[in-house]
C-alpha cells in the first residue's frame, strides 16, 4: 500500500483569531516530493548534535533524532535560545514516569482523572504519556545531556495528566470505563488551565483506541463536557494541540478532540516525509510532523519505537513551547497562526514557525516586541480572552490532506 504525499495544503483552524489572514500556497505532489526529500538529505546542516546511533547503556544518542533534523530544530534553537523554558505543558495521557532520566527533575505529576485503577509501573500505565512528554521536553542524560531523548523543548516542564487508557489496556473493551473517557480528559484540561499551563497536549479518541484502533465506537464522538472545557481553554489563553487519530485506515472517522474547533490537530508522516497509512486526514487536520517509528523515553530507564499521530502532535506542542517561551507576549492564536505559517507546505517546521512568531510579534506595540521571555503566559492576562473573538468553526483552507 502506497502512502500518499501531502497535497494542497491543511485547513486551517479559525477557532483561534489571528492577527492577519493569511492562506497556505497550493503546491505540487512533485514539489512536495522534492521538499521532503531536501530535508531528509540536509540532515547535517540541522543535526543539533552529538553521534549517529545509541549511546552507552542502550539509550539512543540525541543525533538518532532524524525527525529532530526533519524540523528544523537546531535553527529553531539558535532563534528561541531559551528551548521552552519558563513554559509548562500539560500532557494529558496516560500518565508521565517522572523518574525518567530523560524527564527527571520536569515533570509534576496531577491527579489520575481516568479512575481506572491503573498505577504506576504496571504494564498499562505511562507508557504513551512518558513517550510523548520525551518529545516534548526530554533533555537527553549523560555527559551534555546528549544521551536519551531530547525534546523539541528541552527546558519547557511537564503538567502530567492521566485522562486515557494505553491503546492495548484490556480496559478499553469495558465500556463503564471507556465511557467516561471523553469528560476526563475535559477536566484534565480544565486542571490544565487551573495551573497555568500555556499549551496542552491531548490525547488520542478514546473511541479509536486498541489496536485496531476502533475501540469502543461509544467512547467516540467527545462529550458537551469536552466540548466545553475546549471552548474554556481558547478564552484563556491556551494553545491546544490534538493527535488528528490514528484509524485512517480503519474506520475513518472524526475522532475528538482533534475536531473541535480551536484545536490544532496534526496527522503523521514517515521519515519519506509521506503520510502515514493510518494517519487520519480529515479536514480538521491542521498540519502534519513525523509519527512513525519515533524512538521515545519509556516507564523507568527503557526506550520505545512508537508510529501514531500522538507523536506528531507531542513534535507539534514543543514547537509551540519553544515560541511561547521566546515570544510571551503573543496570544494563543497568534502562536497556531505561527505554526500554521510554519507548516507551507503542509509540514510542520519548528525554525520556519518560530520565524514567524518573530513577524507576528514585530507587529506588536510597545518596547517589549519580540523580547526573550520567561514565562510563555502571554500577554492576555489568564482570565482574558487571549484573543480579539470568540470560538468559531473549522474554515477550510486552501486544500486537503489526502493518502492514496
């Protein structure tokens, strides 16, 4: 089965104001095809360092990264020297080992909001939360921290959230579990704004979970509670980031909460920078980051290779803590308006977002344009809008994202 090329361009989400409308330019399959090949082969120019293949003790070494070059993550650096800190993202999955070298010292652990009664160091528990926290923000270990994963973010921290179940949890055939699924994880986004966090990353559907990633269908389809703690989050100022799902090939159908209006949903390519086969492409789906075969931190000092658009929407949430870190002042919006920018041809590129960001806030008023920041809050006050409108609808763009 061939994996289709991203054509067109994503839809955007208009849930968030931006400050000036823009549109995505229309390319060719050809084009597209060139593109992901120059990034792949341009690997020295971005390598952020360290040697190719595993450090000692098994752990990957940080030039293993390949989807870390695919970014353009090293350039994003030199631009956002302060690689996410002063930043806190919320990582709402099934839990985040906080005792992980890559993670040690980064991560605050919430409350258990899936009553699953799960715990800690059993077989289905932090195994997807601990890989997509390492992508986010892992800072590698060893000598210069060039061992282990290492994060888009490096220095940002991690709000961890257990809303969801791992996707081979037994658990998932128990509808009285699954069933509730949907208002956890909305008040894990609600606990996620409580404290301040400036981006939250999502979870998969609990309705297209399991391996064959259909699940239980009555988990699917969110919930008002869900729905609302979205429209909470927007009006204060927090950058959501969905997985877009991973039944593409399967059942195909609109998985939540990638679809909510506001939430910047990210669908997963191959290392070809193709799409996957099991990547959704729904119209919601914003952009694309890589997703497949991604090394990660695993529970305790192990290391994992998972493929799910989770991956890509963790990729998606660094980039973004890296711009929220650099540049506070800019509202939520302006932030999606940034990586959108930062995806031209469909892919997203940390270093081409950041320089975004740049020219979104050289727009801005007053002498602290542009400046070094601390703290990614931004300038609208937490109780604010963080924006100058209110929730919408998915608008499409200029194309659709499409396998073949």
């Amino acid at each position: 089965m061939s994996i289709g090329l991203l054509r067109g361009t994503p839809r955007l989400v208009t849930a968030l104001t931006v400050a000036t409308a823009f549109t995505l330019p229309v390319i060719s399959v050809a084009a597209q095809a060139s593109a992901a090949a120059a990034t792949i082969t341009a690997a020295s120019a971005d390598e952020p360092g360290g040697a190719p293949g595993s450090a000692p003790g098994g752990a990957p070494a940080r030039a293993s990264e390949w989807w870390l070059t695919a970014l353009g993550v090293s350039r994003a650096w030199q631009a956002a020297a302060g690689r996410g800190g002063g930043v806190t993202v919320a990582v709402l999955s099934t839990g985040v080992d906080a005792t992980q070298p890559d993670l040690a010292g980064d991560v605050t652990a919430g409350p258990d909001l899936s009553r699953s009664g799960r715990g800690s160091g059993g077989p289905f528990w932090g195994y997807e939360g601990t890989a997509v926290a390492s992508l986010i923000a892992g800072h590698g270990h060893g000598r210069g921290g060039t061992a282990g994963i290492t994060g888009v973010a490096p220095r940002a921290k991690i709000l961890s959230l257990r809303v969801t179940l791992e996707y081979n949890d037994p658990l998932n055939a128990r509808a009285a579990i699954t069933n509730r699924l949907p208002d956890a994880i909305a008040a894990g986004i609600r606990y996620a704004v409580s404290r301040g966090v400036q981006v939250i990353a999502l979870p998969l559907d609990p309705g297209a979970l399991g391996p064959s990633a259909t699940g239980d269908p009555a988990a699917g389809g969110g919930s008002p509670a869900e729905r609302a703690a979205v429209t909470f989050a927007l009006a204060h100022n927090v950058l959501l980031v969905a997985p877009a799902g991973d039944n593409g090939a399967s059942t195909g159908s609109v998985t939540y909460p990638a679809a909510y209006p506001g939430v910047i949903a990210a669908g997963a390519t191959g290392r070809d920078g193709r799409l996957t086969p099991y990547t959704s492409t729904r119209s919601y789906v914003a952009l694309t980051a890589p997703g497949a075969n991604l090394r990660e931190a695993a529970p305790g000092r192990g290391y994992d290779a998972l493929s799910s658009s989770d991956m890509s929407a963790a990729l998606t949430a660094g980039a973004a803590a890296l711009i929220r870190s650099r540049y506070p002042r800019l509202t939520a919006a302006q932030v999606a308006q940034a990586l959108l920018r930062g995806a031209g041809h469909g892919a997203l590129n940390a270093a081409t977002a950041v320089a975004a960001a740049a020219a979104v806030a050289g727009t801005l008023p007053g002498p602290a344009r542009g400046g070094q920041g601390t703290s990614g809050a931004g300038a609208a006050p937490q109780g604010g809008s963080g924006g100058s409108g209110s929730t919408a609808t998915h608008q499409g763009g200029a194309g659709t994202i499409a396998g073949s």
